[in-house]
C-alpha cells in the first residue's frame, strides 16, 4: 500500500524546561569581608512554542520527533548575575492545527495565522537568589528558591484543514474531478470507492485576482459519525471550512435521501456544522435534460441554492464559482 505524506495527527512527548535555582551568596572580595547578600536569580526554563506556517500542510515532518525537551534555565551566580534561560524549541505547524493533552483531551492551544506564535508549554520560572529576601530585619538573608519545574506529558497535534469551501458528498461523486477543473490541483482520480483518503487542496482563480480555497475532503459514508470508514478523520476537517459544498450524482437514485443522510452525519458528529451555509452542485448532470433537472430540483430543499454542473464537460463550472464566492462574501 502506497504511504501517505499527509499525517493530520501525531503524539509526542513534551516537556518544557526548568527553572534554574536562585543561589545563596554573599558579597567577598579583598575590601569586603563582610559584604550584602547578592545571589542573582535562576534563569526562566525554556518554552515549547507553536509558531504557524503557511507553506506547510501536513505534520509529517514532525512524525519522527517523539520526544521534544526544552532545555533548563541555568542557576544563578554572584554579584546579582542571573542565570541563562534555557533555550525554546519551536515548533512550525501548518495553519489549523490544534495541540490537545492526551488524557484528558483538552485543547491547550490553537495555531491559525501565518507567522502566529502560541507557548504551548511555558517554561518553568526561576527561582529568586537571596539578594531578593534581604529587608532591614533581615540583611543577610540564608535561602534563596529553587526553580519552578516545567510542564511534561503525553501531547497530541490535530490538524484540521483550513478551506473557504470542503467538498462533501458520498465517494465517487466527482469531487476529485470537480477540484481538478477548477483549480491547479491533481488529485488522484479513479472509478471506485474512497480515491481519496486524503484532503486535497486547489486555490480557486476567481475574477479581479481574487481567489478562495477549496478542499476535496474523502467521501462520507452512512455511519461515519461512529467511525466507519475514514469517519473522524474526515468529519474533522468540515468543522474549518465556511461554506459546505455538497455534490450528488445526477445518476443517484434518491437525490433527496442522499443529501438528507449526509447531512444526518454531519449533524450526528457536530451539530454546529448545520449553522454552515450549504449549496448543492449536481454532478455528471450533461446526461440531463431540461425535464429531469425540474424533477430533481424538487426533491432539493428550497432554502439551499443548487447548480446543476458536468466537471468533465465544464458545464456551469464558471456559474459554480460565482455561486460561491457569493455565498462565502454574504
């Protein structure tokens, strides 16, 4: 089986680093015996940083880091000098992706802007040095605070995939050829089940040099809200796009219960996914005529805009395009 190299999810071990320890000292040299308190304070440990990067659109090359450890923050020294801090490790990260503790599933950070820089992980603070403690009760201060430990533990990197427009509909309904005609992108295409496994992502040129981005997303089937076929792993990636593009068959045999168990799964997954705004393309519709598109538009609800469109013939392609870019800027 050929390998993919879109890798949507990783774990990895992390932890940031320590904290130096504050140190005890007292001033001594050939003119002071007996001089103040001046223990520096201990260097911040270094942080784990989620930075975001547009040119990346996979975790792959993060696959192999199953372990990343900040480095610790240095103690302090004398004469009031405080102690290096250790050293961050960032992280580059596609736009979209989302960092979730592993146990309890919570989302500790969220990275959608190029060049956005979150702290994952904050390193641990350093301890203060004795110099800190001193007061005139209490001039020659004996302790100073160790360091703060950093953060560790089991992580999880999710990316969802971030489109103006995700293509949604049943496997081979076209979606793949549809993303080819419309934009630069070359999907893999073939006449079975499940071409696509992997989201796919074309730049649409639209009018003015304008452009909106759309992602050919695997197909869904009955029962993927509980995991069967790709399930989750697609399900996920609708919950990014703004505007839900759904494409049937014009040879489905029910147009109506097909649109309707689609978007039961979507519901069963996510019930916010229905606040979307929907269009509804026809697909392979150069077979029809004037009369059978009346009859499908009948069993289409009426509060959803349709299209009836052939990707391999180009027909309706441009009027597709101006429906969403109308839909996306509404």
């Amino acid at each position: 089986m050929e390998k993919s190299n879109f890798v949507d999810q990783i774990r990895v071990f992390c932890r940031s680093g320590h904290g130096g320890a504050g140190i005890k000292h007292f001033r001594r040299d050939k003119l002071t015996a007996f001089g103040g308190p001046d223990g520096g304070d201990g260097g911040r440990g270094g942080h784990i940083i989620l930075r975001g990067n547009r040119n990346l659109w996979t975790l792959l090359h993060l696959r192999y880091h199953k372990n990343v450890l900040a480095e610790n923050g240095e103690k302090g020294s004398d004469n009031n000098r405080t102690g290096r801090n250790g050293r961050d490790i960032i992280l580059e990260v596609p736009l979209g992706t989302i960092a979730m503790n592993e146990e309890t599933g919570i989302k500790e950070a969220e990275v959608l802007h190029h060049g956005e820089e979150v702290i994952w992980l904050p390193g641990g603070q350093g301890g203060l040095g004795n110099t800190n403690f001193k007061s005139p009760t209490n001039q020659a201060p004996e302790y100073a605070q160790p360091g703060m430990p950093g953060l560790e533990g089991w992580k999880v990197l999710e990316l969802k995939v971030l489109a103006d427009v995700g293509l949604v509909g049943f496997p081979n309904a076209g979606k793949s050829t549809l993303l080819s005609v419309m934009t630069a992108a070359k999907p893999k295409i073939a006449d079975y089940a499940f071409t696509t496994i992997t989201p796919n992502l074309g730049i649409v040129e639209y009018r003015d040099a304008k452009s909106f981005c759309i992602a050919d997303l695997p197909g869904i089937i009955e029962g993927a809200a509980e995991g069967k076929g790709l399930g989750h792993r697609f399900l996920r990636h609708i919950e990014r796009n703004s505007v839900l593009l759904f494409l049937i068959p014009a040879d489905s045999k029910d147009h109506g219960k097909e649109l309707d168990i689609l978007v039961n799964e979507l519901e069963q997954y996510n019930p916010e996914l229905l606040q979307k705004q929907f269009v509804i393309a026809i697909s392979k519709s150069d077979m029809l005529d004037d009369e059978l598109k009346n009859e499908i538009a009948k069993e289409l609800p009426s509060d959803v805009p349709h299209i009836f469109i052939s990707s391999i013939r180009n027909k309706n392609i441009p009027e597709l395009k101006d429906l969403l870019w109308k839909v996306l800027n509404a």
